[in-house]
C-alpha cells in the first residue's frame, strides 16, 4: 500500500471513529493521486555528461553502428570498430564541447556543442544521437536540459543555441519542443542528407530564454 | 528601366566606381564591411574576393557601375544552399534597381552553379528597404532568427528568406 493510499484509509478511519462525515473533495483527491501513482509514466533514468574516452568505442558502436539512428545523419553507420575509434581521436575528444549521455557511467549515447564559425562566437548549433533502446524515456530531453545549462555556464560570449531537425523527424522537434526551444521556421531545402536535399525546422534557446 | 539594368562579371577597372558606394558611411551601415577609406585596399578586395569568387557580378545602370550583387555557396553537405547579398550605391536606392538586379540574378545561378537548388538571405530585422527587395523578387521568408548574427559590434536578430529553384520567377 503506498503513502497515499495509506493516507486516503486513515482518513476514513479518522472520519467514522470521531462521528465526520468524510469531506468528498478530500476523498476525490487522495485517490486522483492514488490513481495517478499506479498510471504515471515510467521515470527517466538519472543521466550524466561526461567527456568520452577511447575505451568507449563499445559504447559508441552502440547507436553510432545502428541505421535507425543514423537515419537523420550525414554519415552512414560504421561497421569497423577501428573507423568509430579514430572519429573518436580525430573527432570527439579535440572538440570544443562533446559529451557522452550516461546511465550509471555507461555511454548511451552522445551530445555536442558546436560554435558558430568566423566572428558569430555568441552562437552554436547543438546536436545529439541516442541508442535505439534507450528511446522514448525522455533521455534526449534531459540530457538537452543539462547540456543548455552547461554550455551557457562554459562557454563565453554563448547568447543563442539553436538545433535543426528534419521535419520528417517529429520525435526529435518534440525533443527540441520538450527542452524548452522554440521553433523559429522551416528552412527548405536546407541540407544534402543520403543524396536528397531536406527541409529542416529550425529551432533555437536563447540566454534569455532560461529565465 | 529594366533593360537599363544589367550584370556583368567584375573587372578590376570597376575600382573607381565601386570605390564611390564602397567609401560611402550610409552604404556600409547594412554591409558586414566597413567603410573604405582607400583605393588600395578596394582594389585587393576585389582581386583577392571579388573577381575568382563563384558568383559575383558587378551591377550596372546605364551601363555604369552602381553596386555588387554575389551568391557564395556553402561547402559539403550544404553545397545545395548559398547566401546571397548585394550592394547599391545610395543615391540609386528606391528605383527598383536592387529588385531588378535579384530577379536577373535568380534567371542563372541556379544553372551556373551546380549542385544549387537553394538561394538564402539574412536581413537584418530593421532593413526594411531590404525586406522589400527580397519579397519583390519571389523570396519566401523562412522565419527570424533570434539573435543571430553579429553585426558592427551587436548581435541581431535576423530574417531568414529563401527562394528555391522551383520557386516561380517573378
């Protein structure tokens, strides 16, 4: 029996021992909260960011050599560990802001900050890929949360972050919409994805929106 | 008017009349680039940009340069996009040229440069000369972005239009 059941029982029993006659709204509440206890949504799983390391590769291969994953990507899934750990050298750990998406320290999947070129230092574009089991948990969307806070704190002068998802990617706009970005518009024909060119929403967070 | 309009590629004997617009306060304010203040510097500008660029043309009014007009594509996966932008002498603004220029520009580029299929401007949010043109030419506005871009010191926020190869030539 858990808290707000055992709650709703010593009420009744309170009631009828002392002559009350229970108060139906108090009744109607504890047992919303009773119903809602037993039908919520499973948690999210408590995720961390930590930088990578070469003995992730693992890990890595785990949504990286994955076509459901890489669906919305550039690159094609990788099928040689030794191709996953030099992007790993050349790619991962020389990059400005790239952080591993961890349940209880093991990668689940990965999230990068990437400035803006030239002089629009105030601006980067975030981008992340989840493994395939894992989704659906609201992963995504916390590891986005922590990752906005993060990059805002670490990197100067940072002002606006934005993301891109293809429109035929409504689970990623959900994503983006769950984090707290806001929609700016569709760019059409913006992008070279598996030899056709996309339409992609654009989305962005600003400073000023984390108030 | 309109045949009185007309693109050609740069050549660096344009440098006296570019350099009447180029060394102009009033034209630089909306320009990434600041005022010119010489003809030295005009002229490594456009031998080092504006002559080996993809696509830049020089635009003429009565034969006489008045302004630039340029379409720089992205690279790699992007390469089906380009930004573009243009430059007009002050005293020529409010005649359509600008207009005319962008609709002459948008008959070509997407046959000389391959790979193009769309065509982008950002404008500034108070450009509204600018906003006029683009929509005049067939430009879809995609959306602002909010504080996009750094212009002369301050970040913007800007207006993202584009038009696409089957988008119909106004």
């Amino acid at each position: 029996m858990n808290d707000d059941l055992r709650t709703l029982v010593s009420y009744i029993i309170y009631c009828y021992s002392h002559n009350h006659r229970p108060n139906q709204f108090i009744i109607y509440q504890l047992s919303e909260m009773n119903h809602d206890e037993k039908h919520q949504k499973p948690k999210t799983p408590t995720i961390t960011l930590r930088k990578f390391t070469l003995s992730d590769v693992d890990a890595f291969m785990s949504w990286a050599a994955d076509p459901r994953v890489t669906r919305f990507q550039r690159r094609d899934p990788y099928s040689d560990p030794a191709d996953a750990l030099a992007y790993i050298t050349t790619h991962i750990l020389p990059h400005p802001w790239y952080r591993a998406i961890c349940i209880d320290n093991t990668p689940v999947g990965s999230i990068s900050v990437k400035p803006a070129p030239g002089e629009d230092r105030h601006r980067a574009s975030i981008g992340y890929r989840l493994a395939y089991d894992y989704w659906g948990k609201g992963i995504a969307t916390e590891a986005l949360k922590l990752t906005i806070k993060a990059a805002f704190e670490e990197l100067d002068h940072l002002e606006r972050l934005e993301a891109i998802a293809d429109v035929d990617n409504p689970a990623s706009q959900r994503v983006l919409e769950k984090a707290g970005f806001k929609e700016e518009g569709i760019l059409r024909k913006y992008v070279r994805l598996k030899g056709e060119t996309r339409d992609m929403v654009m989305f962005s967070f600003l400073l000023s929106d984390a108030v | 008017m309109d045949e009185e309009v007309t693109l050609r590629p740069c050549d660096l004997a344009d440098v006296d009349d570019l350099y009447e617009y180029a060394s102009d306060d009033k034209v630089s304010a909306w320009c990434r680039w600041d005022t010119y203040t010489n003809k030295e510097d005009l002229l490594n500008y456009m031998k080092t940009c504006m002559i080996p660029h993809p696509w830049m043309r020089v635009i003429c009014y009565r034969g006489r340069p008045v302004g630039s007009i340029s379409v720089t594509p992205y690279t790699g996966a992007d390469r089906c996009r380009a930004e573009l932008g243009y430059v007009l002498a002050s005293q020529y603004w409010g005649k359509g040229i600008a207009t005319k220029a962008v609709k002459l520009t948008l008959e070509t580029v997407f046959k000389d440069l391959k790979d193009l299929e769309r065509v982008e401007a950002l404008v500034d949010v108070e450009n509204f000369g600018s906003q006029k043109v683009l929509e005049k030419s067939g430009f879809t506005k995609d959306g602002v972005l909010r504080r996009f871009s750094i212009h002369k010191g301050m970040v913007r926020d800007r207006i993202l239009y584009s038009f696409i190869s089957t988008d119909p030539l106004v």
